[in-house]
C-alpha cells in the first residue's frame, strides 16, 4: 500500500533548529530517497511513507534537553527528533565549543527544573555518577518538587565525547550512567559497541528511570515504526497499517489517552 502524507504537524524544537541550521548552510543539504530527494517536513520521511498522521503525544512532567552536534538536525535518521514528537517539552540546542546559546543557558538556571547529564559512568568522576534519580517521581512528589530534565548529547559517539570533555557549564550537573541489560535495536546508524544506544532508545530509558513508564513505551514503539518506515522507504517497499509495529504503537498510545 502507499503511505498517504498529511500536513506537518506544527514545528517542533528541532525542526526549528532544523530550519536555522539550514539557513546558515552555505549549500542545500540534499538527504537521498523520494523523487527529487523529497522528504515530509514533518517527519523527513519521503512523502510515500509519511509517519505524521503517527505521531504521538503523551504528558510527561520530565523534560528533556537535546544539545546537537552541529549536523545532527539535517539527518533523516536522527532519533532526537522522534523525542520531541512524544515529549512536549522538549529542547533542542546546536552545541558548538566556542559559544554557548543564552537559551540554553537559561533553562538549566530555569529553578522549575533539575537538569541531569545522561552520559556513561566510566568516562566521569565517581563523585559525580548517580544510577538513580535524586529528584521526586511522577506522582509521588509535592507540587513544588523540581522536574527532571534530561540532558542528552545527540551526535556520534566520538562527537558525544568531545562534546562532554568541552562543555564546562555542564560540570556542576550529576551525571546519570545508565545500565541497560538489553541490546540497542535501533537499525539506521549501528555504534561499533552494542551498549551504545540511539538517542530516542536513552530518552525511553531516562523516562522510564523516571516513572513515566507510559510515556517510555510509546517512544519506544514509535521507534520501532520510524524504524520500519524509514528502511521500507529506502528499499521502496511499501507499508502494512495492520503489521505487529503499528499495531504495538496505537495500541501503547491508546493507554496513554
């Protein structure tokens, strides 16, 4: 069957640093697939293969903070966008080393929340680590508790490192070392470790970490069919409205209405 497109739904933090990155290109940043490489603004699937009539909302009261390498908003297959279809209160930064954005600066002053770096415990002071949330869960906290913010470094492996070292503001921060028992899934871009994960899978991982176990599944699931539309587009295969993916997904979403 052909995937129908729908509009694009209203832009999100990193489909606008998307559309500022773009304008500061020098040349058009041309992604493959779609005639004429075409893509969905929405989604940056190719049209035939659209996944914006998918997209889920789910209320979460973590929120999470994504600082990009500097061409990780051009890719199609970057996971950090899916994060911010699910969770609504969802930034995004472009890191750079030698300028930090003010915007960026004030949310991790903003006192409503309580920022932690997501970053393996092995390349960080002991003193630092914490394998837990020091902050209250969802729905078991007063109502002036701090809310947990994730602080995700959105890039390669090598990028994410250079990143760490190089970003002193994010030193006075706990850093969070996560210990999945599972391997990654994600198929589009494959680590040389199978304890790294993508983006999207670590943002489950923080939510669920966090006692927003609803909110953790549907990420998950919608994943799995970005995932099963994006490698059926590039294969020009079509896509089943009926198959187990989809059906995890509307399924995850419906609880969580």
């Amino acid at each position: 069957m052909s995937w129908a497109p729908t509009p694009p739904p209203t832009p999100h933090a990193v489909s606008r640093l998307r559309a500022e990155r773009l304008a500061r290109s020098a040349k058009p940043f041309l992604a493959r697939g779609g005639p004429k490489g075409e893509r969905c603004a929405g989604c940056r699937l190719v049209p035939s293969h659209c996944i914006c009539a998918l997209r889920p909302a789910v209320p979460t009261r973590a929120g999470m903070c994504l600082l990009m390498a500097d061409i990780e908003p051009l890719k199609p297959s970057n996971t950090g966008w899916l994060i911010a279809d699910v969770v609504a209160d969802t930034y995004a930064f472009g890191w750079a080393r030698t300028e930090v954005q003010p915007g960026l600066l004030a949310l991790l002053a903003d006192p409503a929340w309580q920022p932690v770096v997501v970053f393996p415990g092995e390349f960080v002071t002991p003193e630092r680590v914490v394998h837990d949330l020091a902050v209250p869960r969802a729905g078991a906290e007063p109502a002036s508790a701090k809310r947990p913010l994730f602080i995700l470094l959105d890039a390669t492996w090598p990028e994410a490192r250079k990143m760490f070292r190089k970003s002193p503001y994010l030193d006075r921060f706990p850093v969070l070392s996560l210990a999945p028992e599972q391997i990654s899934r994600y198929q589009l871009r494959r680590s040389r470790r199978d304890d790294h994960f993508c983006t999207s899978e670590v943002a489950s991982l923080c939510l669920e970490l966090a006692g927003e176990a609803q909110a953790a599944q549907v990420l998950d699931a919608y994943l799995d069919v970005f995932t099963r539309h994006y490698l059926q587009s590039k294969h020009q295969l079509p896509v089943a409205a009926d198959d187990p993916t989809h059906l995890r997904l509307q399924a995850v979403a419906q609880r969580s209405g």
